[in-house]
C-alpha cells in the first residue's frame, strides 16, 4: 500500500535526480510543474487552516504556522493563506491552476483584484470568464480582472490602503529601501524612473536593470532638491542636500571623507560632490572640538552657473543629451588641485557622467573652443563642442582653459559673460 509518505519520498527522489538545462522550454516545463504543485498545495493549506490544525501545533494563525514551519516570509505566508481561502470558494479557478491551464502568477492576479464582497459573483462568471483570462500574461490578467470589478462591483470603491514607504540606515552605511504605492503614485515612479535612466557608459561595467533604476532614483531625488522652491531659495540654486566631512594631506588629497551621520563616503564620490556644492571651511582639534567655522562659499554662483548653460546647453559627456536641469558643474582641473572656478575649467555633466569622470583611469581636457576631451581607461579618446547656438566667438566664456594654448582674445560677447560670471571660492 502506498502512503502520502512514500509519495513524498518518490518525489524527492525524483527532484534529487533531476538535471534542468538551461534549454528555455525546459525551464517553462519546470515552471508549470511547479505551478501545479502549488495548486494542490493551496487545496492543502486552505483545509489545514479550516480545520484549525495550526492551533494543535500550537500556532497562533495559519500566517504564523507558515511563517514557522513552511519558512516563508510574513508577507507570503499571508498572500498564500488568503489566496488559498479565495481560490478554494472559486471551483472552476481552482481546476484551471490544478491542471495547469492558469499559473500561479494568473491565479495571482486574480486574487489580488477580488474583493471578499465579489467572490461569490465572481464565481458565478467563471464559466464565461475564465476562458478569456488564460492565454493572458499575469500581468494582462490583473488588468482584465481591473476591468471585470468595475463594471460588476455597484459598491462605492473602497479607500486604499496607505501606502507606505520605509528607509533605513544599514550598518555598513548603505540605505535599504522598501515601499508598497497605490497605482497612482505607483505609476508616477515607474514613468520618472523610466525617463530619468541614463544608458550604460562605453568602457564602464554593465549595470543591471535593479542598478540603472536605483541611479535614477538618486537622479531624481538630485532634481527635486535642485529645483525645490522655497521662500529662502527663490532665484537661486539650493545645493548641496549632505554634509560631507573630509580631510586633505599635504598634497591636497582626500584622505577620508564621512556623511554628518557617520557614513564613509568613497573618493570617487566625495570630489564629485565637491565639484558644485556650498563650501564651509570647518576647523576642529580631533573629531570632537571645533575652533572656527567659516562663511559659507557658494562653489558655483547662480551667474556662473548660467554662464555654463548657455554655452554647454546639455550634459557635455560624449553620446549624453541630458538638458541642464539634470547637470552639475564639474571642475576639469579639480578644485582641490587648484582648479579654478571659472568657466574655462568648468563643463555641464549630468550626476551619472559626473561620478564617471572623478573614477580612477577616467580624464578630462577642456580644449580651446570650450571642447571636451574624454580619455577612458582604455586610452581611447572623445570630444564634444559646444552646440553652434552657443556664445559666439569660438572659445570658452572667461579665458583658456588649464593646460591648452590660447587662440587670441575672446570676443566681445564672451568677454561680457566672462565679467558676468566669474565666480571663484573664497
């Protein structure tokens, strides 16, 4: 006689054996066996709760037996468990995921669109809309299910449940960010993250697709916090959003630089916040005793910052159109090296090619014409000028740059918006 025991144990010897290429029609096989098993084991946990037997184990709900001894997350466990009660109310549903004509991921889309209130009347559709909803992808069934609810549901929609948003320090000053968004604003961060992705840099590693989303994340927060109107900030440029605490050794260099709250910031990004940010000169004895702190010195001044957008236009890094508002001003001679501010020294390069620029093997030249010369660290090198409805003239407003021969005198224009916006550090 064979017992649920020897099956499982025939099954286990079976997933022992098995060898899943990575052929793609193997792989959806896979997948549909598993969704199937997942069938029946929703039949399994919708009986076990109905019967209580949880509380024989001496659990406090099915959510928390699952989360103990299934080793599911809360989250899961509480997803599995209401969507094993709905399915088991919705006979022709259960049947279409058991023999495998819906995946778990429909079946999911499903229960996520059905409100206690609709699930009888749902069932009573089921004979006619099943059909429609099997070819569908999961995410084509949740918007067909959308569409079902309502034009069947004569209540009142019911309020959202509040989104929510946690963020939070990790030891090793990383930041974990998790969030659940109601579909409005839900649907507002998917199109700013679509537009605000920058595509991969030639000579750089690839990034993921979960990478390119996080850099735009940051790229946006950088939009808002530039842009922000206030009281106090009206006509100007509100930067920077951090305070960065750094220290330099005889030569200039940045031998260790931290966030107000502690976190260790690396080299890379600490001299390309420094390249346009408010400075404070802050002299301490230790960590702890501060003997002077200086008025502040805006790196880059409003006027100079103009300057650069009229001439530069866009993000000046090779293949990059990124217009102004997504740019920051990038010193070519670095300001700790004695790198003036000026627009001679100066380029528009959005906050990705910003951080590009200051990485080990990466180099700039600002060349006569206000041509940008980029070095990558294979040694190959590309230029961009300025666009031609640029300042007339030829050269870079405010003189030759560092390191490049003169061409003869700017012209008059350029020399007006030299004066205008020559701006340097206190």
């Amino acid at each position: 006689m064979c017992t649920i025991s020897d099956v499982f144990q025939a099954l286990a010897s079976v997933i022992d054996s098995l060898d899943i290429s990575g052929d793609g029609d193997v792989l959806a096989a896979a997948f549909a066996l598993r969704d199937r098993l997942d069938a029946r084991l929703a039949a399994a946990v919708e009986a076990f709760d109905r019967a209580e037997l949880w509380d024989v184990e001496g659990a406090t709900s099915i959510t928390a037996w699952l989360t103990d001894r299934a080793g599911m997350s809360r989250s899961r466990a509480a997803a599995t468990a209401r969507n094993a009660r709905l399915v088991a109310r919705l006979p022709l549903t259960a049947a279409a995921w058991a023999d495998g004509r819906l995946s778990s991921g429909q079946v999911e889309a499903i229960c996520a669109n059905l409100p206690p209130r609709l699930v009888d009347l749902f069932a009573q559709h089921e004979v006619v809309v099943l059909p429609s909803l099997c070819p569908l992808s999961a995410a084509d069934v949740g918007t067909a299910m959308r569409a079902w609810r309502s034009h069947a549901d004569d209540q009142p929609p019911e309020p959202d449940r509040p989104q929510t948003l946690h963020a939070s320090p990790l030891l090793d000053g990383h930041v974990a960010v998790k969030g659940t968004f109601g579909a409005e604003t839900g649907e507002l961060l998917l199109t700013a993250l679509r537009l605000a992705e920058t595509s991969d840099v030639e000579g750089e590693p690839v990034r993921t697709v979960a990478t390119r989303r996080a850099d735009a994340l940051g790229d946006i927060c950088r939009f808002f916090l530039d842009h922000r109107i206030t009281e106090r900030s009206v006509g100007c440029r509100h930067r920077p959003h951090i305070n960065l605490m750094f220290d330099l050794d005889g030569r200039g260099e940045i031998t260790r630089s931290t966030t107000a709250n502690g976190a260790i910031l690396d080299g890379v990004t600490a001299r390309r916040l420094l390249c346009d940010s408010i400075l404070h000169r802050v002299i301490t004895r230790g960590r702890s005793a501060i003997l002077d702190y200086g008025h502040a010195t805006r790196a880059i001044l409003p006027p100079l910052w103009n300057v650069l957008v009229v001439r530069d236009q866009r993000c000046r890094f090779p293949g990059c159109d990124r217009r102004p508002e997504w740019c920051e001003a990038h010193h070519v001679v670095p300001w700790e090296k004695g790198g003036p501010t000026e627009p001679g020294n100066l380029a528009l390069v959005c906050s990705r090619h910003h951080h590009v620029l200051h990485r080990p093997g990466w180099h700039a030249r600002l060349l006569a014409g206000a041509v940008l010369e980029v070095t990558d660290p294979r040694g190959r090198i590309r230029t961009t000028s300025p666009p031609a409805t640029g300042p007339p003239g030829g050269g870079p407003p405010g003189g030759t740059p560092p390191g490049s021969r003169s061409t003869g005198a700017p012209a008059p224009r350029q020399r007006e918006l030299a004066l205008t916006g020559s701006g340097r550090r206190g």
